[in-house]
C-alpha cells in the first residue's frame, strides 16, 4: 500500500505530465498555423513546446497520434462549444436568429486566425477526396443538431428548407475558412472588420430563418 507521503508526491508527477501534455498540443496547433499540417515535423513541435523529440513519442506514442489528438480538440471548439453557446443563449432568452448571428460573428472570427487548423480538419477530402473522416463525422453531427435545436424553437421552415438553408450557410462559413481573404478580394468585404462580420452574420441568419420575427432579448453577449 502506497503511503501518504508517496501518494502526495505522485500528484505533482501526474500534473505535471498533464502540463507537458498541454504544452505540446498547444504548440502542435501553434505550428500547423504556422507551416500547414503538411509541414509540421516532430523537430519544430518539440522545439515550440520547449520539449526534446522523444517527449513526442513519450506522451502521444506518436506524431500522427498527437495530430489526431489535436485536430480532436480543435474540432470541439469548432462544433461542441458551438452547440453548447447555442443551448446557453437560449437559455439567456435570445431567440434562434438573434443566436446564429452572435454564433456565426465568434465563429468567423475564429476562422480569421486559424485558417489552416480548417485546412487540417478538410485536409483528407480536399487532398484525397475522402470524406469519411471525423471532421465531416462531427460537420453531420454538428448540423443535426443545429436543425433539431431551430425545430424546437417552433421556426416555421420545414426539416428539409431548415437542412438546406443550414448546409448552404456553412458551405459559406467553411469557405471563409479555408480562404479567409476570397470575400474581400472579390466583393470588397473585409471579415476582420467587426461591422463587416455583423451584418454579414445576421444575412446568414436571415437565410436560415427569414420569416422569424424579431424577438426581445432579456441579455446581451455584447
């Protein structure tokens, strides 16, 4: 039996591999940025994080590994949390429109900073034409739930207007993405202008609900 004085000092040990752990996805994320999933190597990961090479291996068992591990927590932030910060507004009093612009505004702006983590996610159907990955898995799910949450709030689209209303958004949002300056090169409109992204999202939300009255809102996110 482990006594009290090992069991305490196994605590700091375990924190501190969670630390590293940490350390080497936010670094991983940090160089798909930088050089494109294509180019990003054990050598520039484990120079970011402040880690030697073996730590890879160590951690992770191995670089696709720890690739797939990071692409996993990016795609949370890019469809859960998005789920989840639709389920809290609601709760807030927003209603469904007045929800997808503030959505559609953050999620653009994400898009904004990180256009090659969406390049990564669309990496295996854009190269490969392959599109049994889990990034267009959770893209399905994602979707699902954004038609099945709009239903319960009684829109008067049907599944199907709502199904194809929601798809050809996020084609839009997709493609920002992955090409985050197209809309300014051709229709002169510049996404990192937060005036720009506004009525940009409330467009898209009329497009996904153009019949939904306009509803009180009891808060506000900004």
């Amino acid at each position: 039996m482990a006594s009290a004085s090992s069991e305490k000092s196994a605590k700091p040990a375990a924190g501190k591999r969670d630390d590293v752990r940490e350390r080497i996805i936010k670094a991983t994320i940090v160089c798909i940025e930088r050089n494109g999933i294509e180019a990003t190597g054990v050598r520039d990961i484990a120079q970011e994080a402040g880690v030697n090479g073996a730590a890879i291996n160590y951690y992770f068992g191995s670089k696709d590994n720890l690739l797939a591990i990071t692409l996993e927590g990016t795609l949370d932030e890019a469809f859960s949390n998005v789920l989840d910060d639709f389920d809290k507004l609601a709760q807030e009093g927003h209603g469904p429109r007045r929800i997808l612009e503030l959505l559609f505004e953050d999620l653009m702006q994400y898009n904004l900073h990180f256009p090659r983590i969406a390049y990564a996610h669309m990496h295996e159907a854009l190269s490969e034409q392959r599109y049994d990955g889990r990034a267009m898995a959770r893209l399905h799910d994602f979707v699902e739930g954004l038609v099945q949450r709009i239903r319960a709030k009684k829109s008067t689209r049907s599944e199907q207007q709502l199904r194809i209303a929601i798809t050809q958004v996020w084609a839009v949002m997709l493609f920002s993405a992955l090409l985050p300056r197209f809309f300014e090169r051709t229709g002169e409109l510049h996404l990192e202008q937060a005036d720009v992204r506004k009525a940009f999202a409330h467009q898209m939300a009329r497009t996904i609900l153009p019949d939904e009255d306009e509803e009180p809102r009891r808060g506000s996110r900004r």
